[in-house]
C-alpha cells in the first residue's frame, strides 16, 4: 500500500473537484480579486452558519486573533489568560499586541481545565481566550459563568474546531469574538491562508472591518493605524463551495473516528474522550501513549505518518523565554507534550487505509 500521511489535502480537493474548478475560473475571470462580492458572501454565508450576526474576513486565523485582541484594546500592561497546551498562534495572538499571556493547565479533555481558571486571575486579567483544541467544545457554561463574576472579555479561538458546538449552541457565539483560521489543513480549510472573526458585536465587527484595509472605511481616509489583512476572492469563493458541504465532510470524518473509537484496542495506548454536552468535529484523532516515541518510529517504519500536535508548549519555546516560565511549572501540559500522537485522519481516507491503520496499531 501507498504511505499513509497524517493528512492529505489533495484527497479533499479532489471530492468537489468540478465545483472548486468551476469557481476558481469565474473569480479568476471577474477582474476582482481582493474584498469584493465573493467576500461578501461568504462573510453572510459563514455568519448564518454558525448563529452569528457578523463575519469579517481576515488574512488568517492569526490575524483573526490579535486583531480581535487589538479593537477590544487589550494590550500592554493586560494579561489574558490561556490554556497550557495549545498551537503556539493562540499565545501570539496575546503578545503581538504586547498583553502578558498566563497559562493554565489542561483538562483531561484536552480544552483549558476551567477549575484552575480562578486562582490565576488578577487585577489585571482582561480577558479569556478559549482554545477549542483538536475540535471539541471547551466547558463553555463554567468559563461563561467565570468572565460574567469578574468581568472579563471572552475571546473564543475556532481554528480547529469549525462547527462544533456545546449543548447545542456553535462554538465562537460564547463570547465577544469568535476567531478561525481558513488554513488548508483546517476543517473547512481554503487553498492558501484566510480567516476570520466572527461577533455580535457591531461595534467589534466595524472596527475589525476597517482595521483589515488599512484603518480606511472610505478608500484614501484612514480613521486608524491599521494593517493589511484582506480576504482575497479566490480564498473566499472555494470556502463558499468547502462550506456548503462542511456538514457532510464533518460526518464522515466523525464516522472514521468512531471506528477509531470502538476499534483501536490496546492497552499501551489512550483513547481521546469526549465531554458531556461538548460535540468533537475531529480537526485531529490525538491518542496519548507513555511509549509514544516508539510508537511512532514502529508506525514510520511500517508507512503510516504521524503528528505531534504540539511536541514543545508555548511556555517552553524559544521564543516566549522572555516570559520567565520553565520545565515544570506546567506539569499536564508538559506531559502532554510528551505523550500526544496524532493519527492519520482526513477527508477521502478509504476504508483499507483505516484498516491498515487500525491494525498496525492494535499490533503495537
Ligand atoms: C491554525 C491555528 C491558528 C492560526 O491560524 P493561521 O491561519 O495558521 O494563522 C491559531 N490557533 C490555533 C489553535 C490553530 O490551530
């Protein structure tokens, strides 16, 4: 058999190849390329589809994120709390705008453990930013209840988990802003970067969709000191034509998982859970394993390629020294990054590959 990737974008290229090919030519004959009607639809389609009044099209998903952070004017001398174990985007979101990001350890669900939320807070915690990893719903009516006692800004980072929801309500309508990353690999994933913000709030929403181009509304009028962070039309139009079937791609990543689920049986490994009232759209089937190493290197070796998602956490990494944390001040974290290994899992996987999958783990 063919290797076996941990993902395989052209697989999911190749399901709606007319509709994608039909929709490249026409933006590409239209003349218009950056923030024109092909945005626009998108921004009312993606806005309808999670349960939100506004959408503002971005350049990606981090963008999405300190864009947010920086029209909420949260900033210098603030800090956000966030959790331990995330894609190291969510903590630059925080500090590109120069607030202080103070980490908090994961539950066993891997989403922020919310009963070690509270003692971190302090006078000059601003806000919450809820990593939604892997695809599951974080505990959203605890973390609610803990920004409306101390008054904190609520930001919601989608990027992994487009259209899950907790109990029954679509994840990135929780707080004032709703962050996601249209990047290919993502759920609903463009071909090329894009992203967006998605808020109730009209005030949010208007301030983000000047800041995009330059802080200018009206062209030549610049209100603000903003950035480029357009939306381009051909990013936009193939997510319209991704989105109008994210619910059946959604379905048969979730069918791939409940065989992993009920399948996979070995005792050096653990499973993922889920959490009661939360829905998993599946961005990644991560299995933790002590001998994680091993089973990695046996599975490379026998074809089938794996991630791990994420092997240093942002505490740990060069780049955030500057922030004084070390080895052992995030005891779950650390050992997650330890032991977390991400299995091939994406849309247009055949059944022999799931087998082959499953079997050569199981015989680990
Ligand atoms: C992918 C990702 C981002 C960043 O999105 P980009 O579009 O790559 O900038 C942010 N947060 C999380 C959790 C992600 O997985």
């Amino acid at each position: 058999m063919e290797r076996i990737m941990p993902n395989r974008l052209d697989r999911g290229f190749f399901q709606y190849q007319a509709e994608f090919e039909a929709k490249a030519l026409e933006v590409l004959r239209s003349g218009w390329y950056v923030l024109g009607n092909e945005v626009k639809g998108f921004e009312e389609e993606f806005a309808s589809y999670v349960g939100a009044k506004h959408c503002v099209g971005l350049a990606s998903g981090l963008d999405a994120l300190w864009i947010a952070f920086r029209v909420m004017g949260i900033g210098a001398g603030d800090e956000v709390i966030v959790q331990g174990n995330t894609y190291i985007a969510s903590v630059m979101g925080i500090t590109i705008n120069g607030a202080t990001p103070v980490f908090v350890e994961p539950d066993e669900f891997f989403n922020v453990d919310v009963t070690r939320i509270e003692e971190k807070i302090t006078e000059r915690t601003k806000a919450i930013l809820v990593v939604h990893l892997y695809g599951q719903a974080s505990q959203m009516d605890a973390i609610l209840a803990l920004c409306k006692k101390h008054d904190l800004r609520l930001v919601e980072d989608c990027a992994q988990a487009h259209g899950a929801k907790y109990h029954g309500k679509q994840i990135g309508t929780f707080g004032d802003v709703g962050c996601f990353s249209f990047y290919p690999s993502k759920n609903l994933g463009a071909f090329g970067d894009a992203g967006a913000i998605v808020t109730n709030d009209d005030k949010i929403a208007e301030d983000a969709r000047i800041f995009r181009n330059y802080g200018s509304e009206k062209r030549y009028y610049n209100k603000v000191v903003g950035a480029n962070s357009r939306l381009d039309e051909l990013q936009a139009g193939l997510l319209r034509v991704r989105l109008k079937h994210l619910d059946e791609l959604a379905k048969e990543k979730q069918a791939i998982c409940e065989r992993y689920l009920t399948e996979l049986r070995n005792d050096k490994i653990e499973l993922p859970r889920i959490r009661e009232g939360a829905t998993h759209i599946w961005h990644q089937f991560v299995i933790r394993s002590e001998q994680r190493d091993e089973l990695q290197r046996y599975l490379d070796e026998r074809g089938i390629g794996t991630i791990i998602h994420y092997p240093i956490p942002p505490h740990l990494s060069e780049a955030y020294q500057y922030l004084g944390w070390k080895e052992g001040d995030l005891p779950i974290t650390e050992t997650y990054a330890k032991t977390v290994l991400s299995i091939p899992l994406y849309n247009g996987m055949t059944k022999e590959e799931q087998d082959y999958v499953i079997g050569t783990i199981n015989a680990f």
